[in-house]
C-alpha cells in the first residue's frame, strides 16, 4: 500500500525525527511511503501543489504529529476525504 505521510512541519520543531519514523513503520510493515519531505519546491505554495498531486497517488494518508496547527494538513486531509483515501493508523 502506498502511504502519504501527513504532518505540521512550520509548527514541528522535530518534524524531519517524526516524518522520517513514520516512513520507517511503513517500511517495515511492508508500506511504501510517500514522504513530502523529500518534494522539492520553491515555496509554500508550490509544495503543497506536488504534495496534492503526490496525495491522490496514494492508497491511504498517515498523519505523523498534531494536524490541528498546520493549514496545509487540514487541506490534506480535505482532499484524502473527498477522494475516498483512507486513514492508516500505526
């Protein structure tokens, strides 16, 4: 199954530690995941359209920390909802 990794980065201070151990429990439950830290782009805006696109390849979206604080996450999530993309909880 391939796993969006969803996650509060500006609001994270150890939000590379969190993303990377999620990817790490994917892989080792035989996952692929999809880590938005590894999409470059350069600006906010441009980010969150290839973490979009990235989004809708997937089968299932894991959210790594608090979701209430980050903007990006909500439409994540709002996206993952409407395209029947189901939540992995690990």
């Amino acid at each position: 199954m391939k796993v969006y990794l969803s996650g509060s980065i500006t609001s994270s201070k150890d939000y590379v530690k969190e993303f990377n151990a999620a990817a790490g429990k994917c892989k080792t439950l035989g996952h692929t995941a999809f880590n938005p830290l590894d999409v470059f782009a350069e600006d906010y805006h441009g980010h969150m359209k290839q973490d979009i696109a990235g989004l809708i390849t997937c089968d299932a979206i894991m959210f790594v920390n608090d979701i209430t604080t980050s903007k990006g996450v909500l439409v994540e999530k709002i996206v993952a909802d409407a395209c029947g993309i189901q939540e992995l909880k690990l």
